[in-house]
C-alpha cells in the first residue's frame, strides 16, 4: 500500500468505528429507557450453569441455543474458551442479531460444528425441540468423555407433557409459534442409557401455582424443593462417562 493510501484508508477506519461505537451507545440507552419488569426463571438457571462452571472449572465451553442472550458473553468473561451456537435460520425465520457474542448458525439435531467441549450448556431450549432425543444426542457428540452436559427445562417426575402452552390453566405461550415440552424421569432416564451418562447434580424448582409448567400463577419467589414435592423446572448436570 503506498504511503498516499495509508492516511486516507486509516481516517476512514476511525470514522466507521466512532460510527459503530456511537450506533451500540444508542441501542443500549434506549434499551435502559425502555425496560420493563418481568420475572422469569433466568435467576435460577444461571445462577445453577455458574454453579457449575465453578465446581467444574472447563477450559472449553459450548452455548447451545444463545439466541440473543449475553449468557455466552458471560462465560468468555470467566476466562474459558466458549463458543455459542444457535439454529438460527430454522428458529429465527426473521433472523436474530446477538450483540454480546458471535453465534455460529447450527442445528443441534444434526450439528456441523467439529470437535468437542469441556462443557455443553443448554439453557431453556430443549423443551422447544420436538425431537427432543435426537437433539440430546447432538449435545452429547459435542461433549469430551468426562465432560458435563447442563440442562435447564420444565420438568416433572409424574409425566411428560407435549406441550405446556397447550395445557388448561396455561398463563402464557398459547400463540406461541413453538411447543413447550415438559420432560419427566422416562425422558432422563433415556437420555442417560442412550448417551453413557450418569447425573451428577439435580435440583427441583415450583415455579408456578400449578401441576405444570406455566399452569397457575408464577410465584414472586420460587422455591427449591424435593423431587416429591410440587415441581416444573429441573437443572441437571449429566457427566459423559470416559
């Protein structure tokens, strides 16, 4: 590149990431203005994949299902390798932009991605999938003998439910353009004979008022209980064994 070019090309560089950084201050203050309070099950499920991370310490992470969440964000901020995956063109029809992480555009069923992780988190995504045991076959294919698979979703040991949105009493998801499956111990028991795994960490939440997920009102606090008690959501952590 001649000396003529260098200055003009550099200006230009400048300008576009002052542009940039000035474009992202506008998305995030208006982001801050507009926000509104919701509760949601993210607490809980978070605070369980950090738990985990913790007592774990994986150099190498995979997000599957980031969607447009800092979560994988997060993880690279404690120091290990992740990387984040989402079906984005199948699950997304009018696209999905995450601004926290790069999000490679993979299906879990069937992923193209090569090599294997430490540590696979799945956080509320599963009860989406309709084929639900060729997508944990996928996580499992991705995950290092030895390594962890994590997974949060609505869960209840009495039964599995195709679609909680669809349930009498549901307080939201109706219209939703997806289903919500809750998962039961038939499932996870499968799902461990079928990939060589074994659970090292279960917890139970009440989330709602209700039998299932969604069904009653949402409790101000959820409360952990007893896997006998009245539940709609699991954390797991399952071990591949090696």
């Amino acid at each position: 590149m001649t000396p003529l070019l260098t200055k003009p090309l550099t200006t230009v560089r400048r300008a576009a990431g002052r542009g940039l950084a000035l474009a992202i201050k506008q998305l995030t203050k208006r982001e801050w203005e507009r926000q509104t309070f919701g509760r949601n099950e993210r607490p809980i499920e978070y605070r369980f994949v950090f738990e985990q991370v913790t007592h774990a310490c994986p150099e190498t992470v995979l997000d599957v299902g980031s969607g447009s969440t800092a979560l994988p964000s997060l993880l690279r901020s404690c120091g290990m390798h992740v990387t984040a995956m989402d079906n984005v063109t199948d699950y997304w029809p009018g696209g999905m932009y995450n601004r926290h992480y790069h999000v490679l555009d993979d299906d879990i069923r069937a992923p193209r991605l090569s090599g294997s992780f430490d540590m696979v988190t799945c956080v509320s995504v599963l009860e989406h999938i309709v084929e639900y045991d060729r997508a944990v076959r996928g996580l499992f294919s991705l995950t290092n003998p030895g390594g962890r698979v994590v997974i949060t979703c609505p869960y209840n040991e009495g039964g599995y439910v195709a679609n909680a949105y669809d349930m009498p009493g549901a307080s939201y998801g109706q219209n939703a353009p997806y289903v919500c499956q809750q998962y039961d111990r038939t499932n996870l028991d499968r799902w461990l004979e079928d990939n060589g795994a074994e659970i090292e960490r279960q917890e139970y939440w009440r989330v709602f008022t209700g039998p299932h997920w969604t069904v009653g009102e949402r409790l101000d606090v959820p409360q952990q209980v007893d896997s006998d008690e009245l539940h709609q959501l699991t954390c797991l952590t399952l071990r591949k064994r090696g």
